[in-house]
C-alpha cells in the first residue's frame, strides 16, 4: 500500500528554441559539459567540478557545484540515455531536486535545429515549495539559457530564413 505522504509530486517544465546552425554543431555543443556554464545564470555560481569520462556517453557521471539562494549545493548527474546527434537524457543522483531528469532532444528542420528540453522534476516541500521558489527560478534559468544560447551560437547566414522578393511584373513590349 501506497501512502499519500510517500508519494512525490512531479513538476514539468518544457521548452523549445530554434538554432540557426547544423546538427551536428547543436550536438556537440549541448554534449560538451563545460558548456553548461557559459549557458547558467552568474548569479547561481555554477561550476563543472568533474567527469567521469573525457567525452559524454551513458553512463557518464558529472559533478557540479552551484549556490541556490545562497546555500552551497553539489550536484552530481548521470547520462541515463545517449542517442547522438538526436538526444541525451540527465538525471540527478545526488543534489537539490527529490528527482530530476532533463531530456534534451535536436530536431533539425530546414531553418536549422530545434532544441527541446524536457524536465521533470520534484522537490522537498511539494506543490507550495515549487510554486513559490523552484518554478520561478527554473523559468529565470531558462531564460537566461535562451538568451545566452543565441549569443554563443548566432545564426549562420546559411540557415536564415531567406526574404523572398516579389517576382517583377512581365512587361510585353
């Protein structure tokens, strides 16, 4: 039998953007994790302490180390699922989240890639705590992460949407 108190609540939090850029570029910069810094608020003093191997693959470990509303926090997460160049999946072993687990999938299309992000998530104290603190600081981080995304990877010219100009009226003479 399942008690009520046992069972923990699961938030969502999706997002996608467009990257102007080719696959395997969007791949290989998500799948470098030195690059999570650079996509993270300053504000949350987020720093990559280490990997278990040179290279992401399942099965990989990280460990982070980042302050949430000043507290100290390390976090460690495992490659649960490592499908290059199409998606990885992350989840939490050791850090502030009951449960973690972020899915990161690439899309190409003919305008360029499309990023999605899939995170599900629970937390100590339930529906009240996430809704006074944890959504609105994952929204605030995901922001950040948008903005930064298009300044680190700008839009090569070669994925940009094309203006089409109108044809010139045929003229008989």
């Amino acid at each position: 039998m399942i008690s009520v108190l046992s069972r923990k609540p699961v938030f969502t939090l999706e997002r996608e953007q467009l990257v102007r850029r080719s696959l395997d570029e969007v791949f290989g910069f998500f799948s470098d994790p030195q690059n999570l810094e650079a996509l993270t608020p300053t504000w949350l003093r987020f720093r990559v302490l280490g990997s278990s191997t040179p290279h992401m693959q399942a099965g990989t470990t990280i460990d982070y180390r980042l302050r949430v509303h000043g507290l100290p926090i390390r976090w460690r997460s495992l490659i649960s699922s490592w499908q290059p160049p199409f998606e990885f999946v992350d989840e939490q072993l050791r850090g502030p989240y009951r449960s973690w687990v972020h899915q990161h999938s690439f899309r190409e299309t003919e305008e360029g890639v499309v990023v999605s992000d899939r995170v599900e998530y629970s937390v100590l104290g339930g529906a009240l705590v996430n809704k006074l603190f944890v959504r609105r600081d994952l929204r605030r981080i995901f922001d950040h992460r948008r903005e930064t995304l298009a300044k680190l990877l700008p839009d090569d010219e070669r994925k940009a949407p094309r203006r089409h100009l109108p044809k010139p009226a045929s003229s008989c003479v």
